[in-house]
C-alpha cells in the first residue's frame, strides 16, 4: 500500500475535519474523533455503511468490502467509495459525512448494547425485536434463583493447612 495513496485519502477528507489514519490488518483505519469511519486496503477507499446508508451505496454501485478468513470470503459493512468522489474533496464530503452518520449510530448501538449488559437487562439487536417482544402476551417465566457455590477444597496439602488455620493477631505499635 502506497503512502502517497494515505496522504491522498487524508486531502480528500479535508473539508470534512481532522481525519488521522492507523495502520491495522494489511491496510489503514480512517478515524475522526475516535471513530472509524473509513478503511483503505490495497490502495482502495472503503467507506462505512449501515442499515440507514447502504442503498446509496448500493445505488451508487459501490461494492462491499470483502477479505478472506479462514479460506472463506467475508465482508464488512464498508463501501467502495463512488469514482467521482474520489476526484475532489468537495465529492468527497456528502460521502464521507454519511459514513460518519453510520460510524455514530453503530458506535451508540455498542454502547447501548453494553450499558444493558451492565445492568443486566437484554437490549434487542434489531428494531424487529422489539416488536416481536411486545406482541407476546405471556407473562415472562420466573427462573429459580442460582445457588451460591460451595469453595472448592484447596489442592495441596500446605493450602489446607493453611485455610484450615485461624489468623494471627497483628500486634501494632513499636517493638522494644
């Protein structure tokens, strides 16, 4: 991968704010405030999408970004970037704020999704879930509570000594 390709890639984001790219896997991330919104593989400009943005890159013939892993072809959620708006930042902007839309609302799915796990409550992955939970109108099953665990019997016999033995007093204070 050309560095010249990288320093390109920043220009063209430029209008956009301040872009900085980190080398992972073979290829670049593209960040703006701590997020990646962008990759550049093989001197390829690869933009985020989600469910909100793929059919413009759909639209704009765009295709998928796919690796190979474990023998297999798999793909991320980044786009090609249009031919046009590689030309010219001003191209470039409306493209690279849609990846950015992408790159915020997944971000805040994450953090939802392990703020919920946190707390111990079950967030659906998908908007759909949320619907399939509110048509069910059973009442959701008690589970039993889990019983604590016993402690398990120490392995060595020093260890069984030891735990088996009741703690000496600490004297405080100055020695004379």
């Amino acid at each position: 991968m050309s560095g010249e390709f990288i320093e390109y890639v920043m220009e063209l984001f430029g209008p956009f704010g301040t872009v900085g790219a980190r080398r992972m896997f073979g290829g670049h991330g593209v960040y703006l405030d701590g997020l990646m919104f962008a990759i550049v593989s093989e001197d390829t400009l690869y933009l985020k999408a989600d469910e909100m943005n793929r059919v413009e890159f759909e639209q704009a013939g765009c295709e998928i970004f796919g690796y190979a892993r474990k023998g297999k072809r798999a793909s991320l959620n980044f786009f090609r970037a249009p031919e046009d708006a590689m030309e010219s930042p001003e191209l470039m902007l409306p493209w690279a704020r849609t990846a950015y839309a992408a790159a915020l609302r997944t971000n805040a799915k994450k953090q939802a999704a392990e703020q919920a796990q946190a707390a111990g409550t079950i967030v659906p992955s998908r908007p759909e879930g949320k619907a399939r939970a509110a048509k069910s109108s059973k009442p959701a099953k008690k589970q039993p509570a889990k019983k604590a665990r016993a402690a398990k019997p120490a392995r060595n016999k020093s260890a069984a000594k030891k735990a088996a033995r009741p703690a000496k007093a600490v004297k405080r204070g100055r020695r004379k």
